[in-house]
C-alpha cells in the first residue's frame, strides 16, 4: 500500500517527547515499529508505555560518539532514522565560550552527522535519513546566531549527503513554531503568550503540532524519489 511503512523500522533519536514523539506516533499509525531514543530512562518508559507494542526504547546521548556505536550495536537493519535532538548551549557569538563540545553548533550539526555515520551500517539501502532545524535557517533574529548557523549547515549538509549516501535518501523537515514540551520551562501564562503572539504572525493564525511534523516525517519516509530536500512545515510562517 502506497505510503504504508508496515514491516519498516524506524528510528527516532529524541523519539521520547515533541516531534519525535509525534513522528513516533504517526510512523506506528502507519504499519511501522519505532525504537525512541533519549538520554532519560523516565521519559523512554513513559514513552514506550503509551506508544505501546510496537516500540521499543533505547538510552544514548548523541553528543557522545561511544553512545551512539552502542546504540548501533543494539540495532538491527532499520529503514529510517529521524534525528530531532538538539542539545546544546548558548547561542550568540559574543557569549560562546569557544567550546566546541558545549555549542549548537556540535549539538545539531556534529551529533547529528555523527549519528548517521554510526547507524549508516545497519540502514537498508532503501531507507532515508531525516534531519530537523528551525525557521531561524532562513530567519535570524541576533539572538539565535549559532542556531541559524547550525540550520543552514545541516540543510546544506541534507543536500550533499543526498548525493553522498544515495540510494539512501536524505531529507530535512524545518519546522516553525511548534506546540511541545520544549517549551515547559515556561510557566503557563507566559507559554500561551508566546504560542498566542507566534499564532498572530502566521499566515494560518495558528502555531503547528507535533502530530503535523509526524505526517510530513511519513510522507518522507514514504515518498521513494523525495531526496535531498528541506520540507518547511510552518504554515508558511517564512512568507510573512
Ligand atoms: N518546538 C519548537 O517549536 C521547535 C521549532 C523549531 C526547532 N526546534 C528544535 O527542535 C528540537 C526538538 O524540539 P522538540 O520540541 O521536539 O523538543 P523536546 O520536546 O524537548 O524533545 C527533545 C527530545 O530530544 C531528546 N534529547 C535531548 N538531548 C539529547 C541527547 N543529547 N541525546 C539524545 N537525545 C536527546 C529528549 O530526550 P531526553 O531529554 O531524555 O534526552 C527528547 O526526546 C529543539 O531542541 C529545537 O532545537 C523546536
């Protein structure tokens, strides 16, 4: 069946909340199984709890080259993998500290990549790669230098990997505000704030969900002559 990933495993490096989770949902809702990774073992069980049967959960810390290789161990032949973890610091020049190890910069665009190498052995040849940034690849606001410079990396990176590693795809889904647990270090009323103010700005009138960066990571994955492409999911939030 067109755009059925049953028999299909998936992936999903930050599969434990946000869009991963969501991505973790609709890949299930589609025929696959999942394995969701992140670094705490309470989020991973409550995961795997909800998501049911057909999930698994793995700990690794993609800023650590010896965590991902165990992770690969522990893996079979998958078909897709969905990197969403972004760990990182600060993100304006003038307050890095020049640590490498500590920036956006090696949580995005060092650990993603390195996560690709270390699972490329075990990803089928008809699979895909996915990456995620952020509507700061095509909007900088000077608070968010290193995360733009992360995003434009990786969407070039999307475009020379989708040459590099063929026939396995390479895709990248950039998406705009999104309503996840990311933003839980506020409190509620500042949160709706932001999500309300976001809203008015979009052409929609609305800010997205995981479950819409969930579709479009199955419409990737799915879609076999899609490669080497940055999908804006934001309700064309960039246009206005
Ligand atoms: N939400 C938005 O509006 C939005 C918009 C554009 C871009 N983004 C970017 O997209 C990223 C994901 O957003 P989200 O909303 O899905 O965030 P989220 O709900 O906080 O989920 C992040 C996921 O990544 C995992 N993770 C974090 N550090 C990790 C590490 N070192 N190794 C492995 N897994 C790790 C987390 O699990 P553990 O905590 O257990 O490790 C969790 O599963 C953000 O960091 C942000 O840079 C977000």
């Amino acid at each position: 069946m067109k755009g059925s990933l049953k028999g299909q495993k998936v992936v999903i490096v930050g599969g434990t909340s946000g869009m991963g989770y969501g991505a973790a949902q609709e890949v299930i809702k589609h025929g696959a199984e999942v394995v969701v990774v992140g670094t705490t073992i309470e989020k991973i069980n409550i995961a795997v709890s909800a998501l049911g049967e057909k999930s698994q959960g793995l700990l690794a810390n993609i800023l650590e080259e010896s965590s991902l290789k165990s992770l690969a161990d522990q893996l079979d032949t998958i078909d897709h993998v969905f990197i969403t973890a972004s760990p990182g610091g600060t993100n304006r020049l003038t307050d890095q500290e020049f640590d490498i190890k500590k920036s956006y910069l090696y949580g995005k665009v060092w650990s993603s990549l390195m996560t690709v190498k270390m699972l490329l052995p075990k990803l089928s040849k008809s699979g895909s790669v996915i990456f995620l940034t952020g509507g700061f690849a095509l909007k900088p606001d000077g608070n968010a230098t290193l995360v733009t410079g992360a995003y434009t990396a990786l969407e070039g990176l999307t475009r020379a990997l989708a040459l590099e590693l063929a026939p396995i795809r390479v895709n990248t889904i950039r998406p705009g505000m999104i309503d996840s647990p990311l933003w839980n270090f506020m409190d509620e009323d500042q949160r709706e704030e932001l999500f309300k103010t976001e809203a008015k700005k979009n052409p929609l009138g609305k800010i997205g969900t995981i479950t819409d960066i969930g579709h479009a990571a199955v419409f990737l994955m799915t879609n076999p002559y899609i490669n080497g492409e940055t999908l804006d999911i934001s309700g064309g939030r960039n246009l206005a």
